[in-house]
C-alpha cells in the first residue's frame, strides 16, 4: 500500500514535471544547425566578419550589425531601421539574438532559414543596397585575406559565392544566444529567480492563452512538424479596437505580401519574448514605445481582454525576466585592401 | 692610444645612436593622458561604450565607430563620411588609431587634444547631427547603467557632463594604438624585419626630405614645445602642378577656415604614416584612390620632385611596414533602457 501511493506519487510528480516542462522550457545554450551548414569555429568568426563589415553594402556605411546590434539589443531600437542613402524600411528590425530558434524570419516570415534570411538585406535596395549578387562577390574576392579565409572555410575551387556568405553569416548568428535569464534559472530550479509579480505574469500569460502563440523555449512557438512551415498568426485576431487607427496596424498586409494569399492579410510570423524588454519600439511598425502598452494592445487584439494596470505590471515583470546575459564577444577584425580603395564614389 | 682610439669610436657609436634614434623611433605602446583626465580601465570602457553608442547621434543611426572604425584602418575608407540623413562632409574621415600621438586633431587642427576633438562630431549637424550639448547629456542620463558608470568613474553629484563624455572617449581612444610593425622591430634591431624595397623607401623619405615634415615615431611631427601649436605645413607647397585641378587639393582653404589668417591657407596638420596602406582613399579630401599616387603627388606639391617608378615603389613598400598590429578587443556591451523608447521620430 505505501509501495503504491509511493509508486502513484512518483508518477503523478514525473506528469507534472513533463506538464511544466512543456509549458515553459529553459532557452537552449546551443542552436541547432543544417546538415549542409555545420558550425566551425573558423566559420564563426568569418561570419562575424562578414556581419560587421559596412562594405557589403553599397556605398560602404551600413553592416548587418547597423540594425542588429549585437553589442546591444540586437536591435537597433528606432521604429524602423535606416538604409544606405537614408532610407527607411517599412519594419522594424527583429533582434538577431536567438533568432536561431524563430520558427521562420522575418517578420513575413518569408526565409525560412537563418541563411535564406542573411541574403535580403544586402540586396534589398533600401538596406544595404548592393545591385546583385555578383557585385557583393566581387567585393569580398578583392579583399585576399577573406578569400583565405572562405577557402579555409569551405574549400573547393571558388569558395567565394553568395550562398556561403550566407552560410557565414547564419553560422555566426546561430551563436547569438543569450542564456541564463531570471526565467531560465527559474525554471531550472531556483524559485527565488522570480519576483512575485513575474510569478504572477508568468501564470496570467498561460492563463489569458498568451503562450497559445508564444510558446517553446524562445516563446515564438515552432515550426509545423510536417510542412516546415512557420509558426504565424493573424494580427488583429479581433479588429476594430481603437489600437488599429491608433497604431496603423492595418496598414501592413503582412505575411499577404509574399504568398498573395487573402488569408495571409495581416498574418505574421510570431516574434520571440527572449529580450523583448530591450527591444522597444514594438511591432512590426515599431509603433508601440512601451512594453505596457505593447501587452494592453496584445491582449485586446488576439484574446478580446482588456487588463488591468495590476495584470499589466505583473506581464511586464514577468517579460523583463526574460532578459538573457549577452555572452562577451571578442571585436573582428575586418580585412583591409592595402593601398587602394575598395568603395569609390 | 688604444684606449682614445676605444673612446673615440664608443663616444661616435653612442652619437650614432641618438642621431638614428631621432630620425626613426618605434611607436610608444601607451599614449600620456592629460593631467586632468588619467586613464583608468573604468574610464576607458565607458569611453569604449561611447564610442561605438549610435544613440549619440540623433536619430540613432550614426556612432564614432561609424567613420572611425577601430574594427578596421580606424576610418571609413571612403572619399568622404556619411553622417545622419545622408549627408556628406566635405573632409576624408582620418584614423583614430594612433591618434593620441597627433600633434592637433581635425585635419585643420582646430582641436588641440582628443577630449576637445570628442565633442566635435556630435554636435556637427551633418556628422551626428545632436543639437546642443545639453541634448546630449540629457540622452546619456536616462540610461540608468550610463549614469552609475559616470558616477563611479567621474565621482561628484553631477557626473554625466558634456566634458566627462568627451573625457571618457578620449580615454578609449588613447588605447588605440598598433605597436610592433615590421618598421618597430627594425628599429629595435630586427634587421631583417624590412624588405630590401623598405629600407630604400626609408632612406629615401630621409633623403628627399619626407620626414622634415612626416618626423617623429608617429611621423605626423610634434607640437611646438613654447605654443603647443600643432605641427601644420602647406600643402602644396609648390602650387601649380597637374595635381591641383586633378585632386581639387586647392578648394579647401584648410585651417585658414578656422583662424581666417591669410597665411593659413591651405595649411594642414601633418597626417600619420602610420597604418597608411591601409586608409585609402587619402588627403584631407579623399580624392586620391591609392597610395603610389599619393606618394606621387606629395613628391610633386611639397618637394618639387618627380619621382621615378621605382622609388615610388620602394616609399610604398617602406609605408608598408608602418603598419602595425590591431591589439584584440572585447565588444562593448551597450547599456539599454529597458521597457520603453529613446529614440523616437
């Protein structure tokens, strides 16, 4: 009899611990990588390179880090980020920190892979503005130290090709991981992690059905197991708030823009909660300046609620434990031509 | 006689010595601070954070390590910088590496120390475009992590001043220094360190008269020891070459622009040889793409001399071996405000 109340006991402790477990999962210290993209450590730091250097982009002023800062949010925190010749992009800039673990990129969710995502930009021309993809290999092939590195890389006889920078890029990003948050020591054991009031937002975003969406260890949910495709969800579920004009919220036809699908209006790839407390301004439009207005404008345009300020206090509280530590990163050192000039205009 | 003839040549050796070392002198690994701002490994990381802080700039985009990359030649590489909204100035971006070392700061030495130089850019509407100084101070002193540090490395009760920011990038910048060049180990007494090219090249700048003005370890001269003026020269000094309508070198009065002396027109603080190969384009308008040219047209505009191929190859080989090593960095980690927006437009 003790046998089995002991035997019932354990079972039903191990079905709370895979309960618990499912619902919120400490951030992985590593990101998983395709088959035909393994990290190296040599791939890391030429991706590195490659995501500091300003000439990847046309006139030589604008690198991935310009928008992505990864000395800082990863973001680069103004409601949409600006472009070579002072252009501004239509969206804000999603932080680079853990996008290894997004279901898809960007917000449309268009790239399905880190490496597919790395290719945009560069040619986008209100981003980096380079003309094709030739021009951004010529401009590496230039450079002699870089095509060592890309033959050390990846061998073979022309190691220089957009798709490996891609791969480059993507390999460095993958290390763009920030562990061991409030939340995460949490959930790993130490109860005194969280403030009363994170505990309580921690339980109203599962009981308001905010993890619904923003689930998984990242809280961006997953990919779909059989097609692949991205974890996306209409924004406004419920229109007609006041939030819509107030923010412009309709503006944007979102995941629309890339399938011309009219059920993927206002569709978007879900965003990460890791770090969100850094990354303001909010959504796609980096309309929203506040986190406590981002989560009353959630709350009433995909679950119909309106909180209270107290609900409110404690779902910011429970956000800002997802704050992660940014591992210390040594600075590239970016290959210079010697004796001439790469960017002339 | 033995011993006189032994005393002769000791006494000759020892003029020798000093002779050489006053002619050519490897670069000091550190830099003297002024007495009202010592260099402390506090101050020089939250000048480190400064520097690459784009919230300086006003709209967020534009940091020092825009223009002055220290990931790289510490420039741009470009003809001229592109500071916030696209605009460009009218003068080539010089290297922060080694800087501490200049004689004055700007190209037209209007700032005689690296603090004053600090508080130049961001206040310039076409660099970082901030409005006044009190702008500035008011965007450091929201960042609560900011403050603490300012606190801690400045003391008082009002330690985020326009001046300790200045100071605190002036601090950093006075570690940016590239020791150990071939040039270094050759004049420490490594004689194979230069090719057979360099030291022509280096008798040659000697000969032609190169380093009467290009003098000293950092070869950019020093400041007149009674005024503290900086070393400044004409250019050209021989007016009426080829060179003057081909490089536009006369459309820039230099630092008559900031004294209004007749004499000061197209007057220069003498540029560092140092990392020269590698901060294309070159002069104080970057309209000279490579450094065989350039070396051409200072041979012409200060010398009167016309240059044979091979002693411009043998100069450039010897401009080589100033180049020297870029000691590894930690990334600074940017202090973010968490749950709202700084930037806003």
């Amino acid at each position: 009899m003790a046998n089995n109340a002991q035997r019932f006991f354990t079972a039903a402790l191990g079905l709370c611990a895979v309960f618990e477990a499912a619902a919120f999962e400490p951030l992985p210290e590593q990101a998983p990588a395709p088959a035909d993209n393994p990290i190296t450590p040599e791939k890391v730091e030429l991706g590195k390179q490659l995501f500091f250097d300003p000439r990847l982009s046309v006139d030589g002023t604008v690198s991935c880090n310009s928008c992505h800062n990864v000395m800082s949010s990863g973001t680069d925190n103004r409601p949409v980020s600006v472009g070579v010749a002072a252009q501004k992009g239509g969206r804000s800039a999603p932080t680079v920190w853990n996008a290894a673990f997004l279901s898809a990129q960007f917000w449309d969710g268009r790239a399905p892979t880190l490496e597919e995502q790395a290719k945009g930009p560069i040619l986008n021309e209100i981003e980096m503005g380079m003309p094709n993809e030739q021009a951004v290999v010529e401009r590496i092939k230039v450079i002699p130290q870089y095509v060592e590195q890309f033959r050390r890389v990846f061998g073979g006889e022309n190691p220089v090709t957009y798709d490996n920078i891609a791969k480059a890029i993507a390999t460095y990003e993958r290390t763009l991981i920030t562990p061991n948050s409030a939340f995460d020591r949490y959930v790993k054991g130490d109860k005194q992690a969280l403030s009363d009031d994170a505990k309580k937002g921690m339980q109203l975003v599962k009981d308001l059905g905010c993890t619904g969406c923003h689930a998984g260890p990242d809280f961006s949910g997953s990919a779909n197991r059989k097609t692949g495709e991205g974890n996306f969800q209409k924004f406004p579920v419920f229109p007609g708030s006041e939030y819509d004009t107030k923010y412009n919220l309709l503006d944007d036809p979102g995941r629309y823009s890339v399938t011309k699908k009219e059920e993927d209006k206002h569709v978007w790839r879900v965003p990460t909660w890791r770090n969100v407390a850094l990354t303001a301004p909010y959504f796609h439009n980096g309309s929203v300046k506040t986190l406590d207005e981002a989560v009353r404008v959630m709350a009433k345009t995909q679950l119909n609620k309106d909180l209270n300020e107290e609900q409110v206090k404690q779902i910011v509280a429970f956000l800002n434990s997802l704050t992660g530590e940014f591992p210390e990163q040594t600075m590239p050192v970016l290959p210079v031509v010697a004796n001439t000039s790469l960017i002339v205009e």
